[in-house]
C-alpha cells in the first residue's frame, strides 16, 4: 500500500483537526522527541470517548505489535466485537488486516499522525465514510502507544453502524477526501507530514 504525505489541513472533521492540533502543538515543543501521551489533553477528549480507541505497541517485534487497551462503543458496534486486551491484526481478522495494519505500522515507522479515509457501503447499501486519524505518543522516538479517532459519516444521513466492518471489504478501497468530500477515487492514505519539514 503506498502513502501520500500531506499537510493537516487535509483532515475534513473538526474535532479530529483539534485532536490533531493538540498533538502537533506537543510534537512541536521538542521535535527530537514523541510526546507523552499523559500530556495529551484536547479540550474536547471526554465529547470524542465514544469514538476513541487506545492502543499500546511493542515495537522490539517485527511487524510492531498494536494492542487495544480500550475501544469507543461505536467502533465496537461497528466491528460487532469488543476489542480490548486483542491485538489488532487478530481482532480485525485475516482478511482486513492486510489493509487495516500497514497504515499503523506506518504511523508507528513515521512516528507521525497518519490519516485515511475508506469508502464503505452499509447492510441496506447507503455509502458511508470511514474516518480513522492515528496519533503516535511515546518515549524518545519509540511509539508505544497510538490513540486512533474513528468517524463514520454518511452524506445520505441515517445509516447501520452495526457490524459495518465485518460487512465491507476496505481492502479494495483506501482514499483520500479534501474539504469537499469528492467522490471516492483509488488514492492512497496520507501520512501527515508537518508544515516547513
């Protein structure tokens, strides 16, 4: 799978750009170093719970190991399983992992935010947008944990969330949205880079 890089600007929800601008202030306070995820506080964290998940990452293991630790209730719903204490790559199964996990090994590599957008299709065949920012913290340059914001949003209004993954194959297809919400092209997702590196 190959990444684009971009600036954040290309991050379309406004709380997930505020999740982001949290993080880029702390990052740019020391580049040498990730930051600390005990120092990471949105204003908004509490509103966005729901659509949250935490993940701890061993990084001594090749491919990297990504743990969930806690998962928002409609990422559950949507996945029709709760993840905690999984890993990742078991819990979203064979046949997502292939997509799912290289875009958290790059985040994890880059040790940069790193956002996508999928389109997916519910059970009744309404397109639904797939949203997921990942934001690495850590020690020095190791990752060692990730929280992700996961949206889903539908232009058409009212859709299932319920087992949407289990129902969609993103594999076939990762994309890339601008402030106007394009219709879905084959684009790559985006490792955001930072304005003047």
């Amino acid at each position: 799978m190959e990444f684009q890089s971009a600036t954040p600007a290309v991050v379309v929800a406004i709380r997930q750009r505020d999740l982001l601008n949290t993080w880029l202030r702390l990052y740019l306070r020391n580049e040498d170093d990730l930051p600390g995820i005990s120092g990471y506080e949105p204003e908004r964290l509490k509103e966005e719970a729901d659509d949250l998940v935490y993940y701890t990452i061993e990084a001594s293991c090749t491919p990297p190991v990504v743990t969930i630790q806690s998962e928002g209730t409609r990422m559950s719903s949507a996945y029709g399983a709760i993840g905690k204490g999984r890993r990742l790559d078991e819990y979203v199964g064979p046949r997502l992992a292939a997509s799912v996990m290289p875009v958290y090994h790059l985040c994890i590599e880059r040790r940069r935010p790193v956002y996508t957008v999928s389109h997916l299709k519910d059970g009744e065949g309404r397109e639904v947008e797939y949203e997921r920012l990942l934001l690495p913290f850590g020690h020095g340059s190791t990752v060692t944990d990730i929280i992700a914001s996961l949206k889903t949003i539908s232009m058409e209004g009212r859709f299932e969330l319920r087992d949407l993954m289990k129902r969609t194959d993103i594999v076939n297809s990762p994309s890339c949205a601008g402030r106007d919400r394009p219709r879905p092209r084959k684009r790559a997702p985006l490792s955001l880079g930072l304005v003047g590196r």
